[in-house]
C-alpha cells in the first residue's frame, strides 16, 4: 500500500512489557487522515505508553505500528519527520520570545528558511497568538503556553499530531479556546488527544478509543458507544415497593429491558433504578402504565436519560475490572 493510500495510523497487537508485567496487551486500531481520535483510559492504563510507542520514543515488545505506511520500529527517523507531539506537561524553553522558539523548532524540523517566516506567521494565527508572538514564553499564561506548545506541534504540518493532555490545567475560558483549535485540525491532520476531560472529548473527536489495564475495552463513536456499551435507551425509575418483583414486570413490558444500576431505599422507602434496553424508540408510556397499575409499587419518577461519555467510560471500565479481577480474586 502506497504512503498515499495507507491509514494515517495503523496498529496491530501492539503489546509492551516491563520487566515481566505487561503494560499493553494486544492493541490494535487504525486512525484514518483527517480524523480526530480520542484516546481515554484511567491512570495506568497504558496511554502514555502506547503514545510514546506511536512516535518512536518508546519500543514495543511486539506488534507493528506504521504511520502513512512507514514502520516505527524498522524507520524511527522518517517517522519522526511525519508526527508532530505535544507531550503532558510540554516543556518549553522559558527565556525564548514565541516567534524565536517557533524558528529554532521550525529550523529543527528541516523547514526551509524560504518558507519558515510565513509558516510562522499562519500558525501564529491559526492558534491565536499572533498578539504575543514577540513576548517571553516564561511570562505567558498556562492557556497560551499550552497554544504555543501546539503551535510548535502543527508548525511543519506533519500528518500526524499526538497530544497527551492539551487542556491539563486549563480555565474553562482556555479549554474551550484550545478545544475549537483542535476542531480545526479536522480534516486536515490525524489528530489522537489523550484527555481526562470528557466532555471535551465528546465534543471535539470523530471516534472514541477507551483502554482499561493494558487492554481496549471499547472504540466507536459516542454514539456508538452509548448503544454498545449501556443500550439503544437508558431510563430512570424511582420506585418504592417489591423491588424484587420488578424485573417480571420489566420483562413484561420489553424483553430486553434490563436493571443495570439500583440503589438502596431513601428514608422514604424509595430506590434509584437505571434501566437499560435495546430499543431506540421510547417505552415510558408503557413502562408507567404497568407500574401504576400495579398494587406492589409507588412510582415516584420516571425520566428517559440521556448519557454523557463519562457514563460509557465508567461502565466500560468497570466490566474490564470484573473481566481481569475475577480470576484473580477465585484464585485466592
């Protein structure tokens, strides 16, 4: 396959072990050109690992990473020519003006002096700092430092960014500043943003990657996501009575209509239950009728939810733990 044609990213059972404990098991995923990935996981998942790996920093102990068709492991120099990364915490050179330190990248990344000043110039634009381009790093906000460090990633346009982390630390007048910056990568590079701010995951990238312990525990758009991981529609009952009776009657009113989450009494007797089903359109009307109609419950709400990405990232997560810990703990 021509560098042309090929994936921006391709992986394929990626695995890396440390002194005989895996940290990544088997990954595999490919990034198309122009797409933004969000990358999400606890901390210790394996992120920043697999991220070191997909620029050359770090080797794997087996598997194949190409990016535009060229191998990490076999040509680690051509790689490096087509990513641009922007790591957690960036370190920026603090006694440098922006405009210096973006020359001195720009030169380092092979850019033509003929092409460099203008180069400089649009990305300055593009990520808004065109205002402070003669100011000291040192003295800029965390917000604009975080752009600069963008800025410097973007500025050969590689085909390739990996941020892990752009908006740590951010107020939320920068994360959104940083977020529309992003969104206009769209299109034109392969973007993957590792970040523990979902919401701005949600609203930023095309497609989702969840990693729990090593492993990929779900991928999809948010959309997908939600109705793979948690179910076409998810509700929420609060209901007093013979909880144990309930799920009968759920059945009763749709097959796949499941129980996924149920709290315990309030003083007044009433439990918190989330639903899950399979169906897209909607059953509340049928659902209240049963309850309502019958003698052994007391319905005191009923809400059709709508998820945020949090929600799939917690119940994936947490399916991973049971998965990998259940061995573990009938072992003992």
């Amino acid at each position: 396959m021509s560098e042309a044609l090929s994936p921006a990213i391709e992986v394929h059972n990626l695995v890396k072990a440390y002194a005989g404990v895996t940290a990544v098991h088997n990954i595999s995923f490919t990034l198309n050109r122009g797409e933004i990935l969000g990358f999400l996981g606890p901390n210790g998942a394996g992120k920043s690992t697999t991220m070191r790996i997909l620029t050359g920093y770090l080797p794997a102990t087996s598997g194949t990473v190409n990016l535009c068709g060229v191998s990490v492991a076999g040509q680690p120099d051509a790689v490096k020519r087509l990513i641009g990364y922007m790591p957690e915490n960036n370190p920026l050179p603090e006694d440098m003006r922006v405009s210096e330190y973006l020359y001195y990248r720009g030169r380092l990344k092979e850019i033509p002096r003929r092409k460099l000043s203008g180069r400089i110039d649009e990305v300055l634009q593009l990520c808004d700092l065109t205002r402070v381009r003669h100011r000291i790093i040192g003295k800029l906000s965390k917000g604009f430092r975080q752009r600069v460090g963008i800025a410097e990633a973007v500025l050969a346009e590689p085909p390739v960014i990996i941020m892990d982390e752009p908006t740590i630390g951010l107020d939320p007048h920068q994360i959104l500043i940083v977020r529309d910056l992003i969104s206009s990568l769209r299109g034109r590079m392969a973007v993957i943003i590792s970040s523990h701010i979902l919401p701005e995951i949600e609203m930023t990238c095309d497609r989702v990657l969840i990693i729990n312990q090593g492993r990929v525990v779900a991928t999809g758009t948010p959309g997908e996501l939600r109705r793979d991981t948690l179910g076409h529609s998810l509700y929420k009952l609060e209901v007093a009575g013979e909880i144990d009776s309930l799920p009968a009657v759920l059945t009763a009113v749709e097959p796949t209509l499941k129980i996924t989450e149920q709290s315990s009494a309030d003083i007044l007797g009433f439990h918190t239950i989330r639903l899950a089903t399979d169906r897209d359109d909607s059953i509340g009307e049928p659902l209240m009728r049963a309850l309502v109609g019958d003698p052994r419950f007391r319905l005191r709400g009923l809400t059709r939810e709508h998820p945020s990405l949090e929600d799939v990232f917690l119940t994936a997560t947490r399916r991973t733990w049971e998965i990998v810990d259940a061995p573990k703990r009938a072992s003992k």
